[in-house]
C-alpha cells in the first residue's frame, strides 16, 4: 500500500518531528484522482505547516458493483507521505454509507499503524461523511476529533440521510471542536441535533484573493460569476428573472463553461425575456474578476446551495455589494451590514427587491461598504486571521 523507503512517510507535511500530527479525512483535497478540487481544505493544511504535521487521506467513492459488494473497500492510487490519495468502494446516494465509512476507518487505522505514526488529533472535514469515519477512527486510537462543517454537502446528506442521525447525533456531540464556514450552517446542525457543551467555531475560507478595491460610482449593472455547469444550482433562470423585475440596466454574467452550460445559460436568460440586457462575459482571472466587479453597482447570486461562497467575499473586497441566498453561503457574516442583502433565492421578486435596494442607495451602501473595507471587520476574511483562528482551535483540542 505505502512506499516505506520514502523519509516523508513518517513526518507528513510541515513542522518537525517533535510537532503534532493531524490526520485528515477528506473528500474535498486536490489529489491524483482529482487534482481540480478545491483548494479550502488545502489552504488550512499548508498554512499551517509551521506548528503541526499533517497527512491527509483524500477519500474518492468509486461506484460500480464493487460498491455493493465490498463497500469501504480501499484502492490506493497514490502516496507520497503527506497525502494518500484513495479511492474507497460504495454505491451512489449515500447507500451503505455507514458501513463503508466504518471500514474506511479501519484502512486509516492500519495504515498508521504500519507507518508507525500516532496522530494527536483526527480532522474530518464533513460531518455527514467523513465525520462517522473520524467518529470511529478517534475511539480506535483513543484521540479527539474535530469536524468542518460544509454547508452545501452536510445539509443535503444529513437531510437526506435520517436513518443515520442517530448517528450523526452522536458524531456532532463527541467533536472535540466544530468548525463551520459560515453561522447558519451551525444552526442549522444545532436545531437537529441540539446545542453542543463543546466549542463551534466560524471560519470562513481563505480567498484567493485579498486586495481591497474601494467602491466607486457605477452605472446599475448587476453582476454575477460562477463556472456555468452550475447554471442550475446557481439559479441563473430565477436570476434572469429577478433581473428582469428590476431598475438594473445591465446584467453580466463571468464564468467559462461548454458549449451545453453556454446554451443553458443563454436559454435562461431568453426565457426571462431579458437578452436585451444580458450578456455573458466569459472566464475572468482572479486579478480581472476583482476589477470586473469593482465596476458593477452590485454582485446577485441567489444559490440553491452554497457552503460559503467566496466569490461573495471577493466582491465586497472589490468594493461591489452583495445579494445573496438567506440561509446559505454567507449568511451569518454580514447581519445588519447595508451592503450585503439576504434574499429567499427561491422568488424572482425577492430577488429583485435586493437589487433594487442597492441599486437605488448605491451611494450610500458603497460608502457603508468602503468604511468596513477600512475597519477590522474585514481582516477576519484574510489569510492569517483565518490561519490564527484554525492553529489556535487545534492547540485548544490538543490541550
């Protein structure tokens, strides 16, 4: 399973020998089966290298018949010390899922064992699928564990799944330490399972980029960006007609895709009747999206689901206000601030009546926007602060 000649094997990523391990499971690190993954759960790993040990297992559900036949059956495909890269055998929807992740624990276990390494700590980074894994791993090996909360895939799962919440109960209580990206995903889990004795800590996730660009007066385009083979869990045709219902005067849409998400999109927009102010703009680079946004009266981008959304966060850093879906991605963060609205992104009105308001007051709300660009408030979405938020939660665990 493993090469023991490589020295990596048995210090994983970051500090020394004397530092303290983490072993992560996760499905959401960028490894040899899926390297386009996202970067969130990377980002806390590497950044964190200087005071702890990390080796990660990144998990990947291969379906197929071998999926009911062994579930949590493990192929490795990759190792190079500080990252495993799995895949693990269950069938789709989450059937079998407590059984595979009861073995997939137990292939965690031994492979510890066999590299002699004794992590002082578990991190799973969901709570609806790697959580039962680090539920069972932790009791094996007698250390505490630690979960992320992932709003998007947890309230999807975990609503799903309640023939496991007894056991998800059981998973939320015994953390050692919760971290949510964002507050309502925290309630959400609290009304289900009741309020924790133990620590919930909010982190969002580290932006890819952090310049600040000051609000600046604009014409009343709404703007949006999301890769377009999302176009239905964005909600680009409620968009289109919140667009429609409102004073905006141009609507552009930034993301790349293919030919089939293109021709979604563009359907969308014709079908609300708005292809005489919408536009799509195409895929923008970090550095060209911040100014693109600086340039809008404001960000829409009512999700059906999102964990977080740090697009949301990008915009307000580029000066552009925000609408974004109450009970989803950044709610939580912003209560009471004027420049980001909270709407139902089920209703086109709704969404509308966000626009509205920053588009009509866009003077006022970009002001309200450029003084907390100024303050504090803002360097609790930098790189360190979140950094400092996740070493301080493991030292508290550990201790």
């Amino acid at each position: 399973m493993t090469d023991r000649s490589n020295p990596r094997d048995a210090a994983g990523i970051g500090g020394g020998a004397a530092a303290p391990l983490i072993a992560h499971v996760s499905a959401d690190y960028p490894d040899a089966v899926q390297p386009a993954k996202t970067r969130v759960i990377a980002a806390l790993v590497e950044g964190t290298a200087d005071a702890f040990r990390h080796r990660v297992y990144s998990i990947n559900r291969a379906g197929g018949a071998s999926g009911w036949r062994t579930p949590g059956r493990i192929e490795p495909v990759a190792d190079d010390g500080r990252l495993a890269s799995w895949r693990y055998a269950a069938p789709a929807r989450g059937l079998l899922l407590g059984t595979a992740m009861r073995r997939l624990a137990d292939g965690v276990a031994d492979d510890l064992a066999a590299r002699g390494l004794a992590p002082a700590a578990i991190h799973a980074h969901k709570l609806s699928v790697e959580g039962l894994a680090a539920h069972r791993l932790a009791a094996r090996l007698g250390v505490p564990y630690l979960l992320t909360l992932q709003g998007n895939s947890d309230q999807k799962i975990v609503g799903a799944r309640r023939d496991l919440h007894a056991a998800y109960r059981r998973v939320w209580h015994e953390a050692a330490a919760v971290i949510a990206f964002a507050p309502w995903i925290a309630r959400w889990c609290e009304r289900r399972f009741g309020a924790r004795a133990g620590p919930v800590v909010t982190l969002p996730c580290i932006p890819a980029s952090e310049r600040t660009i000051a609000p600046r007066a604009t014409p009343p385009t709404i703007g949006t960006a999301f890769h377009l083979a999302h176009w239905r869990n964005k909600n680009i045709a409620t968009l289109a007609r919140a667009a429609g219902l409102s004073r905006a005067g141009a609507l552009e849409v930034a993301g790349g895709g293919d030919a089939a998400s293109e021709a979604a999109v563009d359907r969308a927009l014709r079908q609300a009747g708005v292809q005489g102010i919408a536009r799509r703009i195409g895929a923008l680079e970090p550095a060209a999206l911040q100014q693109w946004m600086n340039g809008c009266a404001a960000f829409a981008l009512p999700s059906r689901r999102e964990s977080f959304g740090l697009v949301f966060v990008e915009a307000l850093l580029a000066g552009c206000p925000i609408v974004y879906p109450r009970g989803a991605a950044v709610d939580g963060w912003f209560d009471d601030c004027p420049f980001a609205i909270g709407v139902d992104a089920r209703d086109p009105r709704a969404v509308a009546e966000g626009m509205n308001m920053l588009i009509l007051e866009n003077d006022a709300r970009k002001q309200a926007l450029a003084e907390w660009q100024r303050s504090g408030a803002a360097a609790r979405f930098g790189r360190e602060a979140i950094l400092a938020g996740y070493r301080d939660t493991l030292a508290r665990v550990l201790r």
